[in-house]
C-alpha cells in the first residue's frame, strides 16, 4: 500500500480479512498504532469502523520521513479483541496520478468498470515497474540499509541519487546533529574526515532519494504502460513485432524491441533517465 506526501493528513485504512481471504466483520472501539522503519512508535489513536473497513487519519507531522511504516489494527471480531498487521509506504509523489490516467484514454473515465482503487493498484505496480527497470527511483523515496565500515572515509549505498540523510547510527549508537551535519553525499556515496569504523552490517542509514519529479518521458512512459495494463489493446498491442490482414502479413521494425518491456516508447525512456549500467563483455 502506497501513500503520497502532499496532504495535512494521511488516510489509512485496512479491510481485515482470514486465512481463506473472506473478509472479517470488524467493529468497534478499534485503533491504529504506527510505527515507522525502525520500530519506532510514531503515532496510536482511535480508529473508526465503516462497513467492516477501518480507517485512521494519520497527520504528516507523525509520519515525518519517507519510509516503510508498519501499521497494527486493533478491533472488536465476535465479541474478542484481535489485532492484524498492515504496512504502507509514504514517498514523495507519484509519477502519475489517478486523474492524469483517466484523461490519458476515454475508456478510463469510466468508474464503474475501473474504480479509482483498480486503477490506483495499477499505477502503483507500473512505477514499481520502471522503477525496477531504471534501477533508480523516478520521486522521492526512502530507504533504510545497514552498511560495513570498511575504515575509509567513503561507503557506498545501494540507492543513487540521494536527497537527504534522515539518520545514521554506527554500531546502535546514532550520530549527533552535528556528526550527522557533518557527513556529504553525491549520487550514494557517504564522505566524512573521520572515517567509518570497521565491521559487519554496523552502520544503519536512513535516507531519502530519487529525482524531484519524473522527467516528461517517463511519465508519458507510466500513461503508455497504464493504458496496456488497463485496456489493452485487441487491434495492435503495444509488443507486436507483426501483423496480419486478411493473407496479408506485415512484418514491424522495432528499434530496440528487446527492451525491458518491449514497447519502444517505454524502454527509450528508462534507458534515457534511468542508471542502469551497461553489461561489458
């Protein structure tokens, strides 16, 4: 579940449903309970019930840093107190909206057959897509990762373009404010004078990163790869390599067909912004 900083208040909400998927009438007094990536409590309050969905408005001062926050729901099922575990990831923004796919084709203008939660799991896994085949994040995001001091001044983290350092911590001990003013970056890599200690997995970094806004191309990218995803094309899909008409068949040139995805269009766009690194050899 994915949530985009913008508002003052972040909605959550959360369906309980059993091991057989069925969902599970939930009532109230129910709560929330959130804690951010590091098992840090943030925020816990009252959660209302509607319909057996619970819902919670969480405020952007709570969920202070783009990061994986874990959410534990409390509620009344048959008379006994349960709990379920959910999460949510809060990042920067989209790289295209709900609205921005609905005016891309007219067949998604209706919500009847694509309600705003199909469509919204649909964006979701086509950034994540691009994302994947970019090797970069298109909008801020946050990420956590547990580092080796290798007893140099630089290391190197697994994310390019980093925004921010929220946190680091060397051996369970955090740096101080002004430790952790002291420390630069450029694209992932971490440089202070005193260099990091040696060990295994002994520096805990919690940081932002990824480009401001997705450049034009790439969102263009997502619309082309929302509207396969949604409503496919039945005259010429997007991969096709050839087509037939009556005994007639055409052959298509593609340049770059063996992309990623196959879609010229699409696979120019992650080769241009994205920081995948040729393969030599």
């Amino acid at each position: 579940m994915r949530k985009y900083r913008g508002a003052d208040l972040i909605a959550l909400t959360f369906t309980p449903i059993d091991d057989l998927g069925e969902s599970i009438t939930a009532i109230e007094p129910a709560t929330a309970t959130v804690y951010d990536g590091s098992g840090t409590q943030v925020d816990t309050g009252s959660a209302t019930v509607t319909d057996g969905v619970l819902s919670y408005a969480l405020t952007d001062a709570m969920a202070s840093a783009l990061d994986t926050y874990r959410v534990v729901w409390g509620c009344l099922v048959d008379a006994a107190a349960r709990e379920f575990d959910d999460e949510f990831e809060l990042v920067g923004s989209s790289i295209v909206t709900v609205a921005d796919i609905r005016a891309f084709d007219r067949a998604f203008t209706d919500l009847t057959k694509y309600p705003d939660a199909y469509v919204s799991g649909c964006r979701d896994q086509i950034e994540e897509q691009l994302e994947q085949n970019g090797m970069c994040a298109f909008r801020p995001r946050g990420a956590r990762e547990k580092l080796s001091g290798n007893g140099m001044s630089d290391i190197v983290l697994g994310n390019t373009d980093v925004r921010g350092i929220y946190s680091i911590a060397v051996d369970g001990v955090p740096l101080t404010v002004d430790e952790l003013a002291s420390v630069r970056f450029l694209g992932n890599v971490l440089h202070r004078e005193q260099a990091w200690p040696r060990g295994f997995a002994n520096i805990t970094v919690h940081y932002s990163y990824g480009y401001d806004r997705a450049p034009g191309p790439i969102r263009r990218a997502a619309l082309i790869l929302a509207k396969e995803h949604i409503v496919p094309s039945t005259s010429m899909p997007a991969r096709a390599t050839a087509v037939t008409v009556s005994e007639m068949s055409y052959r298509i040139t593609i340049a770059g067909r063996d992309g990623f995805t196959g879609i010229p269009d699409v696979d120019a766009a992650v080769n241009q912004f994205g920081r995948v690194r040729p393969v030599v050899g």
